[in-house]
C-alpha cells in the first residue's frame, strides 16, 4: 500500500481593490481531494468534466465519491451611528426645500429609523454540505472518453437571495453581506465532457456546465385599493436550461510531464421577474388600466476565464511540481442585482460592497489500498481561508456619496421647518462605516475507484 501526504500552501494574490471568483468550484476547487487548489492541473477525479476535460483520458474509467463540509465565520461590525442621524416620523409631513426656493417632495422615501430592523441583525455565519459524484469513461480504446460531474448540496439546490448594497436595503435586511460568500455558495453544478485523445500525447476536452434562465410572470387583480389581497394572482414561471461550453487541450511531452491549458466561458443563472397589476376603476397617467413593472437579478457570475498549467512528475509516487496561472476577465462582473463594479473599489460613498483580500490554504492526506479484487484510493482535504480584516469609513464629501434621505424640508401643510431635518441624515446600513473578516473553513473526503 502507498501513502501520501501533500501539504499545499496557496496565497491568492487578491488585491483589496481587486474582486475575486467565488462560486463553489471556482473558490475551493475539488474538496477532498488531494491537490484540492490545483484542480485544473492535477488528476484530481471526474471532476475533470468541470474543470479540465483534456485530463480524462488520464483518468480512463473512474468514479469519485466526495462528502465535504463549508463553515463560513464570517463578520461585519458595524460604526456607531452619529447623534442626529436619525429619520424620525416628521419624514411624512415633509416637503424637501430646493436652492431655488420651491419645495418638492421627499425623493428617497425613506422609513423612520425607529420602523427598521436592528441594523446589522442578519449573522453572515453559514454551514452547508455537499456530495459530489462524478464518472469518466472510456468509450473507444483511447481514443475517446466521457465524464460527468453533479455537485449537490446538502438541503436546498440552489438559493437566490437578492439584496441592495445602498441605502435601499433599510426596507429589508438592514444589513451588509459577504458580496462572494452567502448565496454564492449554496447552488447545485451539473457538467459533462468529451475528450479525444490522439496516439497518447495530444488529449482535446470540450465540457457543458448547466446554468438556469428563470422568468416569473404575474398577473395581479386587485379589486379594493384600500384593502389590498392578493387572492387574485396568477403566476406564471418558466425555468429553461442553458450549458455553457469550456475547451481544453492538453499536450503530454514526456510520460511524466505535460502542460495544459483550458478556457470556461461566462456563466451565471439569471431570473427576470414581471409583474401586471390591474385596478377595479383605475386608469394611469398613459390611459391603461394596468401597470407594468420588471427586474432582472443575476447570480453565481463567473466571468470568462483562461488557465494555463504544468503536471511534472518528478519522483513518481513520491514527489510532483504542478503550477497553473489563471486569468478572469471580472472587469464584466455583474452581482445579483446587476450592480456593475470593476474593480470594487474601497467602499467610502454610497454602495457597501463587502469584499476582502484572503489567504487560503490547504493540507491534503491519500492512500491507496490494493485488493485482489479491486484498488481505491481514499483522500481527505481541508482548507482555510483567511479573510484579512478591512475597515471603511465613508466620505460624505466625494462623488457619489452617501445620500442626505431627509434634507432640509418644511411641513407640506404649515409651510415651517422641520427641526429633524437639519444636518445628515441617511438610513444606509453601511453608514458611517463598518469592519469585515472572517474565516472560511472546509473539509472533506474522496473515496475514488475504477470500474
């Protein structure tokens, strides 16, 4: 019997003005396995199908079996409020002085401070489970091989929580978030590939991942504006399947060395929502008896990305060099709410994108155990990655800053100013400033085998 132990050490070189990939794959590679960080370069199971097709024909007939566990610690303290920051209830009487001297009314609509939800009262802590199973095959006799690769989490497949990151996410959470964690991590992947290899040196992969396009579109009746029901509604929701490409090519120079280089696509899920709302005796400003209304939202982006890697085996079964360079186009980011930063840059005006610079890194353990009947090898992982400490503090004075919601006003009816209006005053949950880190930890088994 062989035993391996691999120590790896990666720094990921994220700039705190730089945003980084951080769906599931993307973030922690192959969990379990044992060159967990070096997924598209080492042969690290028919996972391959996801992030190197050109390796299966190294693999040939194989199944892998992986069970691993993400704890997300993960924290943002918040900056005392100032004295004065407050929006109190004189908001509804308001009408907001102009510098010509007329008056209009309240352009941010903002909720009294006081109607909140305790600002900073979502926990960012999370802990999910996945099983990952994933075949390669050998059709024709090394020439041309397939593999499939399901991710699964544990509970729910995939969720999407959309949320604002300015002053707009008072009236839900009240709350920042992680940007790249979350949401992000908590969705299913399905690939699978093809490869031909050519007289045992040249290997070509082409693999499809399955993304999702949802549409909701609802139609409302409502009868009593006043008693508002929604008794009357039909929804109507398609989810249609996308798979989007990735290529690869590997050339095998030596028996103990080749290079490799892959190219993914941009993908993401995407859900476009609609929305038809009819009155009892109601016409709007255009002459229609209904109004329309419609948001896009887009999640798990990952922009297009391009590899290129070395496998060297430099003492077989005892000692490898790997390496590979990865370039993401994320100057295309989009976030759930199609928010566009590129990159995010040190969040001191009005958004509240969190996203920190982080080191990870990685211990492996392998062994191969030998049988007259059959041969598995059982490797465990586990990862940490650490999330260095940023602190913001916003700039009322720069371009797009965080926005006065309450700005000098005089009562609508009384025509006198209103004391709660003098100075700044803003509900945004990032003002005057906040704090992140944290520590993501995960581990795993991969029990892999021939057929």
């Amino acid at each position: 019997m062989k035993k391996k132990v691999i120590i790896q050490i990666l720094l990921l070189l994220i700039f705190s003005v730089s945003i980084y990939g951080n769906t599931l794959f993307e973030s922690f590679g192959s969990i379990g396995h044992e060159n967990s960080l070096n997924s598209r370069v080492a042969l690290n199971g028919a996972n391959a199908s996801y992030f190197n097709p050109a390796l299966i024909p190294l693999l040939k007939n194989r199944t892998d079996v992986s069970f691993f566990i993400l704890h997300q610690n993960l924290d943002i303290s918040y900056k005392k409020r100032p004295d004065g920051s407050d929006i109190t209830e004189r908001i509804y009487d308001a009408k907001q002085m102009e510098p010509n001297g007329t008056t209009n009314p309240i352009k941010y609509k903002p909720y009294p401070t006081n109607y909140l939800k305790k600002r900073g009262s979502l926990n960012p802590d999370n802990t999910m489970a996945y099983l990952n199973i994933g075949v390669s095959k050998e059709l024709i006799k090394e020439k041309l091989f397939m593999g499939v690769n399901a991710l699964i989490p544990a509970g729910s497949f995939m969720i999407m929580d959309p949320y604002f990151v300015n002053e707009n996410e008072q009236y839900f959470s009240n709350s920042l978030r992680f940007q790249l964690y979350g949401d992000r991590l908590q969705n299913g992947s399905f690939s699978f590939a093809g490869a031909y290899y050519y007289k045992k040196f040249l290997s070509f992969g082409v693999g499809l991942t399955m993304s999702i396009a949802s549409t909701a579109d609802t139609q409302i009746y409502v009868d009593d504006v006043v008693e508002q029901k929604l008794d009357k509604m039909r929804p109507y929701v398609v989810a249609d399947t996308n798979f989007i490409p990735h290529l690869a090519i590997l050339l095998k120079t030596s028996k103990n060395f080749f290079i490799t280089s892959t190219f993914h696509f941009e993908y993401k899920n995407s859900i476009d929502i609609k929305t038809k709302t009819m009155f009892f005796d109601y016409e709007n400003k255009d002459g229609n008896k209904f109004n329309e209304q419609s948001v896009g939202f887009t999640y798990y982006y990952e922009p297009l990305r391009a590899s290129l890697g070395f496998n060297w085996k430099v003492l077989p079964d005892f000692l490898t060099i790997m390496s590979s360079v990865l370039y993401s186009k994320w100057s295309s980011y989009t976030s759930r709410v199609n928010k566009i930063p590129t990159p995010v840059p040190s969040q001191t005006g009005r958004t509240n994108y969190v996203d920190n610079s982080q080191i990870g890194f990685a211990f492996s353990w392998g062994k191969l155990f030998v049988f007259s009947f059959m041969k598995f090898n059982l490797s465990a992982n586990f990862q940490l990655h650490y999330l260095i400490p940023r602190s913001v503090t916003k700039n009322l004075n720069q371009k797009y800053a965080v926005v006065d919601e309450f700005p000098d006003s005089v009562d609508s009816k009384t025509g006198e100013y209103i004391e709660d209006s003098r100075g700044f005053q803003s509900n945004n949950p990032g003002y005057p400033g906040f704090r992140s880190s944290g520590l993501v930890l995960a581990g795993g088994l991969n029990l892999s085998f021939e057929l």
